[in-house]
C-alpha cells in the first residue's frame, strides 16, 4: 500500500486536514517557503500550485516544497516518548547557560488556549515535581505533569531559525487538528 503523499494539486486546507498530527511542521515548512497565508486560515482554499505562484514562486521553488513537505511525511514519530531535536537541546543549553540555570530542565505541557483549543507551554524547570513524568532526550531533561502526559506522548520539540521568526516548535501525533501557523491545536 503506497503512503499518502501531498500534491501541487491539494489545497493548504486539505494538506492540513489529511495529516493533522504533522500540520505544525508541515506549517512551519510552507511558512519558511514563503506562504505566510498557510499561517491563519487566510487562503486555505487555494492549492500549493496557486499559492506559490500567486507569492511569485517558481516551479523550481514549488517542487523543492513538495520535497520538504511529503519528507516530513515520512519522519518517524517514537510514541513512547517525549525527545528534543540536537537543535533544540543546544540551543535550551544556551539558553539556560545565559539565564544562569545550568542544570535545570525544560517544564514542557500546553494549556487551553489559542483558536484550535490548546497551545503548548515552555518553561525552565528547575527540579521535577512529584506529579511531573521525567523523559531525557539529548542530554536534557523534559519534565511533564502526569495529567498531560497522554496528549503529549510522542511529541518532537524541535529550534527553528527563520526569517519569518525563530523558535521551539512542536510536532505532536495526537493533535486532530491545527491552526495552520502551529501556536494552538485540538485533540
């Protein structure tokens, strides 16, 4: 059985709705690609064809965002576990080395919030509590209150760079649904 892949042809809602558990990747790809409508809902209804070209894209640029797109289709996702890019790790070390909490973890959950129903949340965490799950992934520690463990399980927390704005972005199996630009989800 031949995988799903995305096509020129597919609208950015129908990208978004076929693979809902890879949208805030997916996102940040089109994002980064140059169609900053993916972001919030603002031309959904276009295809990637349409889109690209109407941003003055070429084919060139068009076939090098299907690449992108269908080989974040096929990264595997560990359930079993929530880890951390080596990007993200090194740049939470640099972040905590430059704060003066070498040592601490990364307190990783989400909260209600944003149009989808939940956004995620970051935060430094200095020792786990008693309600916290501990995972080690990059020489770093995530801690996670037990509560939020479920929707959390197989989460990657990658660091982006980008000229459309830097960050840790998160890509979540169990999400149902997105906003499109990755700050809030569904389950």
């Amino acid at each position: 059985m031949e995988k799903e892949r995305i096509t020129r042809e597919m609208t950015i809602e129908d990208i978004f709705t076929h693979f809902p558990q890879k949208s805030q990747k997916l996102a940040q790809e089109m994002t980064n690609a140059g169609l900053h409508c993916a972001g919030c809902s603002a031309a959904t209804w276009e295809t990637l064809e349409t889109g690209m070209l109407g941003h003055g894209m070429g084919e060139d640029q068009i076939e090098s965002l299907l690449v992108k797109l269908n080989k974040v289709l096929e990264e595997e996702i560990d359930v079993s576990t929530i880890s951390m890019t080596p990007k993200a790790a090194n740049k939470l070390s640099h972040i905590l080395k430059e704060e003066g909490k070498e040592g601490w973890a990364l307190r990783f959950g989400d909260k209600p919030a944003g149009c989808s129903g939940f956004e995620y949340t970051l935060d430094f965490s200095e020792k786990a509590e008693s309600a916290d799950e501990v995972f080690h992934s990059e020489g770093m520690e995530i801690h996670v209150d037990k509560a939020q463990v479920e929707r959390l399980m197989g989460c990657i927390i990658d660091y982006q760079d980008g000229l459309q704005g830097a960050g840790f972005k998160i890509t979540n199996p169990n999400a149902k649904s997105s906003c499109g630009c990755g700050t809030s989800h569904g389950y």
